[in-house]
C-alpha cells in the first residue's frame, strides 16, 4: 500500500508535531525534511559549498537532528535551500521515501506542490508569526537555551520571507491543500483535525 501524506507550512506551525502523531497513528514513516536542508546548512556553516554538500549528504549528516535544531543552522538551511541545484540534489531521496510501501508523511515547504503533487492527503499547516516564535521560544528553553523572544520572531519572519519569496519552489499552499491554522487551536486538536483528514481519505 502506498499513501503518501503532504504537510507543508512555516516553521514552528506544527508540522512535525501533527506529522509525526498521523505516522504513529496510521503506521506510516515520517519525515521531516527540513532536517535534509539543515544538515546541508550545517555543513555550509563547516566551509563547503552547498551544491557539494547537498550531493555528498549522507545518513551520518541527520544521525544528530538535535545539533541541527538550533538558529544558526536554521538560518543556513534557509540560505542554501533557495538554490535551485540544492533543491534538485535533495528530491529524488524524498520521493523515493514518499512512495515507499506502508505509507508517509513529509513534511517541509514544498511537498505537496513539487515533491508529491499527487499526495493522497496534503495539509497546510500555518500559525502567526508571534505563535510561532513563543512556540519556539518555549521548545528551546526546554532544551537549556535561551534566546529572547524578539530574537526568535526576528529568525521566524526572515526564513517566512526568504521560503515565500523564493524563485525555487517557494512556501504555498498547494490549490488541492486543507489549510489547518493552528494559531487557537490545542496541539490534541490540531493532530484530530489531520488524523480525521486522512482517516476519511483512506475509506474512499
Ligand atoms: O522545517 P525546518 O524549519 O527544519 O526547515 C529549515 C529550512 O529548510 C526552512 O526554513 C526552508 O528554507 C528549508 N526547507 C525547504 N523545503 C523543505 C523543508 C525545509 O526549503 N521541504
């Protein structure tokens, strides 16, 4: 059985919170693959040059995502994520993933519209920009560092600009996307909001 679930939206929306509980829910594998764009960032932040990295990437780059999860890296993805040979060097790994037998849930920017624009199920996860950042705020207080929240809103608003106003398959919701804003809504109703989705697309 193939299934393939398409969550695409701004950082700290939800995303990997809602992909990962739909993956678990459904016995799918899930993944994030923003961490693909951080660990060619990272290895940018190291000297190499992004186009290189992208194509040498290999399984030892994503063994430690925490090391990934921090701003500067963040920043970094979203710099080499606007290069067209990057994007191109990082697709056919994400689609094979996609159509792997048992089903998967991606989640980034661009799936639903460039990478599986036939995905059975395709969400648009979104929040505010000032959710977003105290969400982020609070996840990285809880691993021991602290930056202030202008820091993290300031971070967030540059990386929504730079993945919206890209030329290379910028950040929009695909036409045939369910937008799911997250800004009101508890983390428990956001995950039922996306398991009801899929749950109904799996019966017809
Ligand atoms: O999702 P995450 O915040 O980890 O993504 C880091 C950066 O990687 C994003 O800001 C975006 O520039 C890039 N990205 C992308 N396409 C994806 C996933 C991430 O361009 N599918």
């Amino acid at each position: 059985m193939r299934f393939t679930v398409a969550i695409d939206g701004p950082a700290a929306a939800g995303k990997g919170t809602i992909g990962r509980a739909v993956a678990d829910r459904f016995g799918f594998a899930h993944l994030d693959t923003g961490l693909l764009y951080r660990a060619v960032g990272a290895r940018l932040l190291r000297g190499e040059r992004a186009i290189d990295a992208a194509r040498g990437l290999t399984p030892d780059d994503l063994a430690n995502p925490d090391a990934l999860r921090i701003p500067d890296v963040a920043q970094a993805a979203s710099k080499v994520a606007v290069i067209p040979e990057v994007r191109e060097a990082l697709l056919e790994f994400q689609r094979a993933f996609a159509h792997r037998i048992g089903g998967a849930v991606l989640d980034g920017r661009d799936i639903g519209t460039v990478i599986c624009p036939r995905a059975e199920v395709k969400l648009f996860v979104t929040a505010s920009p000032e959710v977003r950042a105290q969400r982020r705020m609070e996840e990285m207080a809880a691993k021991g560092i602290d930056i202030a929240y202008d820091d993290v809103l300031a971070d967030v608003r540059a990386r929504d600009a730079r993945d919206t106003e890209r030329a290379a398959a910028p950040m929009v919701a695909a036409e045939d996307a369910v937008t799911l804003d997250t800004s009101d809504l508890s983390i428990a109703a956001a995950i039922a909001a996306a398991v009801d989705l899929v749950a109904a697309r799996r019966e017809t």
